[in-house]
C-alpha cells in the first residue's frame, strides 16, 4: 500500500511538471536500484505519445553520445541510432545514468533556452559528485 501511494505522490509531482508552460529539464538522483527508471518509463507510456530513452550504462549509447557538444549534435544522432525526431509536446526525452557523460549534463541548459517545449528528463546515481 505504501509503494502505491508513494507512486502516485510521484506520477502527480510529475503530471505537474509536465503541464507547467516554463518547465526546465528534470534530474532525478537517487540511489542504484530504487526505480527511478521504471517510474519514468511508466511515466512516459501513460502520457507521452514517445519515448527516446538513452541508456548511458549501455556502451553503444555511451559511445554515440560522448563526443556530443551542441543540440544539433544531439538531434542528428538521436535521428540516427533511434530513427526518431524529437517533437515538442509529444516526446519525452530521457537520459538515464546522465552522470556517466557530463557533457550531456551541460546540455541539458541548452534544452531549456533552445527547445523549451520539449519534455526532458534525466536520472543519475552519482550525480551528487558531479553537479
């Protein structure tokens, strides 16, 4: 019963920040194991109509990603390995083990002065260490 409603507490919190109109990319830290990345996944089925989902912990994500500096750079290889567009209001973007590349973590800034409409989240376990 507990985990339930701690669920529900978190899908609200994120249904509100979803409708926000000035919305800044979301981090979620926590510790290994605790469901940060089920629970965004959930997320993402029941109220986005897509998900690009950037696994850092997988080496072909990894080394797609790491040498990324700019959004243009982003969108072109997200194109490329998920044969997908990001589409604001319709996408949600999430990049899980954000801290394994901090170059990403920088663009996430980016996101929000560049494509402000676009749905972004990241989730890190050790991002404590790095921000």
């Amino acid at each position: 019963m507990k985990t339930s409603l701690f669920k529900r507490k978190i899908i609200d919190y994120l249904l509100s920040w979803k409708d926000k109109p000035n919305r800044k990319p979301l981090v979620l830290r926590g510790a290994r194991q605790v469901g940060k990345t089920s629970t965004i996944k959930f997320f993402a089925e029941n109220h986005f109509e897509d998900l690009v989902y950037i696994n850092l912990d997988k080496s072909d994500h990894y080394e797609a990603f790491k040498t990324v500096k700019s959004l243009k750079d982003f969108k072109q290889v997200v194109s490329i390995i998920f044969k997908k567009q990001l589409i604001s209001g319709k996408t949600l973007l999430f990049i899980d083990e954000i801290q394994n590349l901090p170059n990403l973590i920088d663009l996430l800034r980016f996101f929000y002065e560049e494509q402000p409409k676009l749905h972004v989240m990241a989730a890190g376990s050790l991002l404590e260490a790095i921000i």
